[in-house]
C-alpha cells in the first residue's frame, strides 16, 4: 500500500494528460472504500483493469484497500486521486454523491461514475468540465460480505446511464467481472430501484409477514424458513422458466373461496398486521387469475367482495 498525505485544497492547473494503461484500458480509481468500492477495486483489478489509487477519511478503509488492491496508492482526501486515474468511481453513500461531485473538478478526459442504484448521472454535473463525461453503474448485488460479493458479481445485472460515449466502457467493465450490463433510459432510474427494492427488501418483508403468519400455527422463525423457503425458491424457478402469470398457483387461481375466507379469519385473529399485505398482494393475484380467464365471473366477484371487506374492517 502506498498510502500519501491527504491535502485540503487539491487543485487541477492545465489539462490532463490520460495515461492509460500499457494495454490501452484506463487507470480507475475509487473515491470512498467501503464494502462496494472494495469489492469492485477488487473485482476490476483481478479482471485485469489497472486499479491505481483510492480515496477515504477513514485510515482503517484506506489501509484494507491498499492490502486487498496491492499497488494502489491511497489519499486521506478525495480530489487526490483524479491525478492518478482516468475513471474515477464514486462509492459513497447516496447522500453524499452530491456534496464529494461539487467538491471535484474533472481534467478533460476523465469520467466520473457512481453507483447509486437511484440517483441519474446528472448529480455528477457539478464535477464536470469541457470533455469530460459521467454516468451510473449500479450492480444489483447485496454487498453484505466482501466474499460473498465478489462472487454474486459474476451473473449479477449492472445497470447503466448516462453518456452514451462512457457506456460501452462501462459495458465492457461489466462484462470482464462476468456481470450483465443493462442499458436504462433517462428518467429510468427511479423505477428501475423501486423495483430493485421491491425484490430485495420488500421479499424480506414478505418473509417476515409469512414468519408472523407461521407462528399461528406454533412454527417458529428457523422452522417458518425451512418450511416455505422450499417452496419459494421453487415458485422462482417457476416463475424463471415460465413467466411470471404461469407460474401462479393457490387458492385463487382455483377459486377456493372457502379456502381464502378461512385465511381471512385466521389473519384477523392472529397475525392482524399481516392482513393488509395478504390483501394488497391477494388483490394482484386475483387480477393475475382475471387474465387468465380460468374463473367464471360469479367467484372473481365473490373473491374480490372478500377482500373487499377484509381491507374495510
């Protein structure tokens, strides 16, 4: 690790020469050291990509980074590291994005990427400068544990926006750490991450209102999980290999207006708030039946007046 002194006010006089690496490819550099800079630094350098320099306040992130990326040189202070590479990273909270971007002022030349799942490249306006570009790369990944992370790239989705002149660089980034480049409209983003959202933590949710549910039925959180994991992972695959309407199966499809009252009643005495959900997402599989035409309309109307009532009390 080659760790230089952080300076408070780093500035740019005249332009900046790129240096590229011996193979044409662009010295990239991380501004921020936590779990997602690490892992990418990481990912990059042993794809083959020239990992030069990174940047963090924290002297324990900056020493971890030098040990996982050897020959990378770290500074205390951001701007430090636009003299050391043509592709900066952005790896810090969404919050801050803003506030490190206004701080840094590009050389002609150079991009500037962030990896927030939810915010457009156009936060990294202030930062720019004539000949400069920017753009997001977000890896759908959930960087809990620096080992497991690296290896959930590989297959992992990379979302990308922003200049059109950056993106086959960030294309071919993701497909050296054997993830799958996506290509988002503008204005695509926000979308984009409430899905994004909606698959990672709402399942979580979900998986905590089914938890609730189960203890109804005198099954504790380790046995819940190995009992209707199973059976989640296999409606994935369903779902993977069929589409998302073929792979329904349940009360509703069938009509089981029976089935669906009884579970109504036991929601509204045991687990009440897990009612609302079950409604909300009864409510979508019952529209998903409706397409499918297997229904008469007499129990479409009946299961529908169930739900009706469930979410009126």
């Amino acid at each position: 690790m080659h760790e230089q002194p952080g300076t408070a006010g780093h500035a740019h006089d005249g332009a900046h020469e790129a240096d590229h690496g011996d193979d044409g490819r662009p010295r990239i550099a991380f501004i921020g050291a936590g779990r997602v800079g690490v892992a990418l630094a990481v990912a990059f350098a042993a794809a083959g990509w020239p990992v030069t320099a990174a940047a963090s306040r924290d002297p324990g992130r900056r020493a971890r980074f030098g040990q996982l990326v050897p020959g990378a040189r770290t500074f205390a202070d951001a701007p430090a590291v636009l003299d050391e590479a043509d592709l900066i990273f952005l790896t810090v909270p969404d919050d801050s994005i803003a506030s490190v971007a206004d701080g840094l002022h590009l050389y002609s030349g150079q991009a500037l990427v962030h990896t927030s799942g939810a915010l457009p490249a156009s936060v990294l306006a202030p930062a720019m400068a004539a000949g400069t570009n920017v753009a997001g790369f977000h890896p759908l990944v959930a960087f809990a544990d620096h080992e497991r992370s690296l290896a959930s790239l590989r297959g992992a989705t990379v979302a990308l926006e922003g200049d059109a002149t950056l993106l086959p660089l960030l294309a071919e980034l993701a497909e050296s750490i054997g993830a799958r480049p996506v290509l988002l409209p503008e204005g695509g983003k926000q979308a984009y991450h409430a899905a994004a959202m909606m698959a990672a933590g709402g399942l979580v949710g979900l998986l905590d209102a089914i938890v609730e549910v189960a203890r109804a039925a005198d099954l504790d959180e380790q046995q819940a999980l190995k009992v209707y994991l199973p059976l989640a992972r296999q409606t994935l695959d369903n779902a993977e290999r069929l589409g998302v309407g073929a792979a329904l199966t349940g009360p509703f499809l069938r009509g089981d207006v029976g089935t669906v009252r009884g579970h109504l009643e036991v929601l509204r005495e045991h687990a009440p708030a897990a009612l609302p959900l079950y409604v909300a997402v009864a409510r979508r599989e019952l529209a998903m039946t409706g397409r499918r035409g297997e229904l008469d309309e007499q129990q479409m109307a009946e299961l529908a007046r169930l739900l009706d009532d469930a979410a009126e009390r």
